[in-house]
C-alpha cells in the first residue's frame, strides 16, 4: 500500500486526487502547537466483533497522535525497537494500510484540516487532540483513499465512541465526515492545493528565496509518494535490470518496489543500499579517494561512509548516537565492508590524531529537502529551528575546516532547502577563511546535471528535477554541497 499523490496513478487503495491549483488559499485549521493532552486507552469490554478495519485505523490514529501531538519522528514511532506492540502484531497487509493512511494524512496534512475546517462550525479545542486525529483519519480516506464513504465513517465514529475522552465527541465526527462525503468534491475543486500542503513557514521562505512557482513545483512534488533509489556496489546496469528499474543520469538505480526491500535480489548479499540519488551526489565530490584518510562527520546510517569505503578510502565514521552508529555498523557489515574506523563523539569536543587528505561533513540540518520522503519533517520543524541549526552548522563548518590536509577537500552539505543552512553557511565561512577556495562543481561529476549546478558553482538538488512522465519515478531530494580546498602553505604564504 502506498501513497501516490496528486499526478500519479492510484494504488488500489487510494481515490485518484482531484486537488486543483486555483482559487485563493484557505487556511487550515489552526491545530498546531496547541496544548498536548496524553492520549487516553480505550476504555470498557470490546464489542464481540469490531467493525472491519477498525484496529488499523485505531493505529493510524496512535501513530498521527505521536507524530503531531507528540512532535515525535515518524521513523521513531514506527521503530521496531519502539512502537507499539499493537502495530508491531498487524499482518503486513494491515500494516501497509497504517502507513498508507499515515503517509497520505501527513502529505496532505494542510489539504485534510482545510476540507475538515469547511464542516465544522467551530474549532477544536486543545483537549480534543485524539479527535482531531480521528478526524484526520477519517478525512484522508473520504478525500484520498479508495475506501467506501460508509466504512471511513463507520469506523471513526466507532473510535470515536470507544474511548472516554473522546466519547463525548461521536456525533460530532460523524456529522463532519458525513457532511465531507456530501460536500467532496466541491471542497477539492475549490483548495489551493500546492499552496495548503506546504507548512506556511515553508511557503514563505520557499516563495521569497525560490519564487512562487518553484515553490508551487516542489509542493506537486512533495504530494507524490517516491520510488526508492539504490546505490550499487558495480553493475548498475545489471542491477536495474534485475530489479526492474532504470539507472538515472547520476548512475543511482530508480524503481518502485514491490513487497519488502529486505526481500529483494541483491539486499541480504550486500550488493547495493537505499540511497536517495541526490544524496549519493556529495560524496562524489571528493574525487579519487582510494587510499586517502577521508573523514565522515555525521556518518549514520552509513550511506556515505559506504560509498567511500567502496572506491578505497580509509575512512573514519563519526557519530554522535551511539544508536545511530550501531546501525551504520550493522550496514557495513551486509555490505561487507567492515575496514572502516568509527568513532562515537560530538564534534564540538572531539579532535582527531591526525588530519585528513578529505572530510565530508553532512551538517545536522532541518532536512527540508527529504519531505518527498519523509512527510512529517515539515510539520514538527520550525522557523526558529533554522536559526539554531544553522549556528550548529557554523561552528561544526569550523572546527571540521581544521582538520583538513593543506591541499585537501572539504565537501560541507545538508539535506536542506533552506539558503541559512547551505548557501549562507559556505559565504560566511569563505569570508572569514582566505586559506579555503571554492572548487567548483562539473556537470560530469554529478551525471550531467548542469541545472543542479548554482552560479557560485556549488552543488543544488530540487523535489522538481528530473522529471519524468511517472510523478513517482521524478524527481530529488532537496540537498546543498559545496567543495572547499585548503590552499598549500606555499600559495597563503
């Protein structure tokens, strides 16, 4: 089960979108940052029969709960390690149900509160958070999901009646979904639908810095569930055929999976790992490393640090999680590439024995570029946590800048969209370090990609790339690198 979006041919599942670009923007719902009540268990003895699809649903609401009330990761609520056990015990088909409903719900977050706003005669107030949710769910499958009106509604009033809290609310959600079936299609007609599934504090910084229509651009991407991009050990031609997928100009393999990746030809040899391809793109840009000391800063889950260790580097993998650089381990070892160093410390203490001949470090970031993949980041990030990661960036730009061989390369990137966190971190640094210069990217380094390529000749990945007539095969993920070197002794003296 999965999430197309707008543009993309519907699972069986899912309703195809009907949004529309036209008409002014409604706001949504003013739900955020409102107070956080826990969520309360169901409460009495289980009817002998629940209706069909209600334990799927409950967990999309548990789910939503931790991601939106919580302000939890949606990786984190679904960790293995973590989640709940009621979520761990569905069948697969129930489960890619949950993700569906969740990934759609979140996608289209702006678009659901919106078409709820239009039915409700009042908001909701904070201590109704679960409804909200059941709302949501409730919303996402009348608005998106090929899901019968009655058991969308059937089911959400039923959640809504088996807990206390939330009890006191069933007439009022079944009455607002009702009226939504009725009033569907003229509500999706009538939305703004690349302006309201984008976080307004997104939009604004995207319009300002990018243009409207840009910003437009990478809304109609963000809607669209991504197919899964690969890295390849070799033979990445082979691989795509094996797979059915095609290999892109920057040479990542592209294809829509089918059943569990885990389960794929190739994965439990270790013969390729998912990588998105704009992330693949950065470490590239250190060019020949083999047998050269090269530094990953910030290395989890491994996907660079693979990349380096396949074409020879030497590489030392630092992390501050010791969880995170557990699992980088545990990828390297699939991979079996077990001669890499690494390192559990923070990078504002530590200080390594030696400098590097190459340090890569991708800079802890808002990941404002990874939302086709990761739909909630955009929804638990704010403004004001651009401003203190950007500080981070700053002094971690530093002090990795002096770990650099003179003569060497330094590759700064972020997963991020935003200028505060690539562009205006790589002008301040150079500003204040005559010792460093800027190498400037080559269309041939990064496949040909010459829009991907800023006037200052630094590295810039967009949602709206490499498109293709299937949404779900277009597209990247938002990334910024540049390429610094430390000029020789001889040539600052």
């Amino acid at each position: 089960m999965t999430d197309r979006g707008t543009g993309g041919r519907p699972p069986r599942r899912e309703r195809p979108a009907r949004d529309r670009a036209r008409g002014a923007p409604h706001p949504a719902t003013a739900t955020g940052g409102e107070e956080k009540p826990s969520r309360p268990a169901a409460d009495g003895p289980r009817p002998a029969r629940d209706e069909p699809g209600f334990a799927s649903r409950r967990i999309a609401v548990d789910i939503l709960s931790g991601v939106l009330d919580d302000g939890r990761p949606l990786d984190q609520v679904l960790d293995h390690r973590s989640s709940m056990p009621a979520w761990r015990s569905l069948s697969p088909a129930d489960r890619a149900l949950v993700r569906a409903i969740v990934s759609t719900t979140l996608r289209r977050l702006g678009l659901v509160d919106d078409a709820l706003k239009r039915q409700m005669k009042r908001p909701l107030p904070s201590k109704a958070a679960r409804v909200r949710q059941i709302l949501r769910v409730g919303a996402t499958q009348l608005l998106f999901m090929d899901v019968p009106d009655h058991a969308a509604v059937s089911v959400a009033t039923e959640l809504a009646d088996r807990d206390r809290e939330t009890r006191p609310w069933k007439a009022m959600v079944n009455g607002v979904l009702r009226s939504l079936a009725r009033n569907r299609d003229e509500v999706l007609a009538d939305q703004d639908a690349t302006r309201l599934v984008t976080p307004l504090w997104l939009w604004r910084d995207w319009v300002e810095t990018w243009g409207e229509d840009t910003a437009r651009a990478f809304a109609t991407a963000h809607m669209v569930e991504p197919a899964l991009d690969l890295t390849v050990k070799s033979d990445a031609a082979g691989w795509a055929a094996k797979l059915g997928g095609t290999v892109l100009p920057t040479g990542s393999v592209r294809l829509v999976p089918h059943g569990t990746i885990t389960e794929m030809d190739g994965f439990e040899s270790g013969e390729w790992w998912v990588q998105d391809a704009a992330a693949a793109l950065p470490a590239r840009l250190l060019g020949d490393v083999s047998a050269k000391s090269v530094a990953d800063l910030c290395a989890a889950p491994g996907g660079k640090t693979a990349q380096l260790a396949v074409a020879g580097a030497h590489v030392t993998a630092v992390d501050l999680s010791p969880q995170r650089l557990d699992r980088l381990k545990q990828n390297l070892a699939r991979l079996r590439l077990g001669d890499v160093a690494t390192v559990v410390a923070d990078l504002e203490t530590w200080t390594p024995k030696a400098p590097f001949d190459a340090v890569l470090l991708d800079a802890p970031c808002s990941a404002t570029g990874t939302l086709r993949r990761n739909p909630d980041v955009g929804r638990l990030k704010k403004a004001a946590q651009v401003e203190d990661l950007a500080a981070l960036q700053r002094r971690l730009l530093e002090r990795a800048s002096g770990w650099v061989k003179p003569g060497g390369v330094l590759v700064y990137c972020t997963c991020s969209l935003q200028r505060a966190e690539g562009e205006d971190r790589v002008a301040d640094f150079l500003a204040g370090h005559p010792e460093f210069e800027r190498v400037p990217v080559r269309p041939e380094e990064i496949g040909g990609l010459a829009s991907a390529i800023t006037a200052e000749g630094d590295l810039r990945t967009r949602p709206d790339m490499l498109p293709d007539p299937e949404p779900r095969l277009a597209g990247l993920d938002g990334f910024f690198a540049a390429r610094l070197r430390r000029r020789d002794a001889a040539a600052t003296a």
